[in-house]
C-alpha cells in the first residue's frame, strides 16, 4: 500500500527531475511524464469492469495528452 510518505518521496524526486534545467527542457520533460500519466490511465481503463468508471479514465488519458500537446507547442 502506498503510503503518504511514499507519495512526498515521489514528488521530491520528481521535482528533482527538473532542477537546473532550462525551461524548453522542462517542457519536453513535463509532456512526456503527461504522455506516460495516459498510457497508466488507459491500462487501468482497460481492466476497469464498471464502464462509466472506464469512461472517466480514458476521459482523464485524453487530457493528459492534451496537456502534453501544449507542452510541446510551447506553452
């Protein structure tokens, strides 16, 4: 079970990730973590029984894409 501490562990890292990097950097780095978050959000889609649940997901997994898309405009 993923625990409170585990998640701060999770979240320091990640912000570690972009430490000294330049922003154009950090945008690439970010929509690819952004692509990433949709591809999880789709397997759990794919095993999810209760359809509306699943609707949600795969709902959650385009605006992930979304976000990455703005990322790599430039945004």
């Amino acid at each position: 079970m993923t625990t409170g501490q585990d998640i701060a562990s999770a979240v320091e890292s990640m912000a570690k990730l972009f430490e000294g990097k330049p922003p154009a950097e950090q945008k690439a780095l970010l929509a690819a973590l952004e692509r990433a978050g949709a591809a999880v959000y789709r397997s759990m889609a794919a095993s999810e029984p209760d359809a509306s649940v699943k609707a949600e997901l795969l709902a959650a997994a385009g605006r992930e894409e979304q976000n990455a898309a703005v990322l790599e405009r430039g945004g």
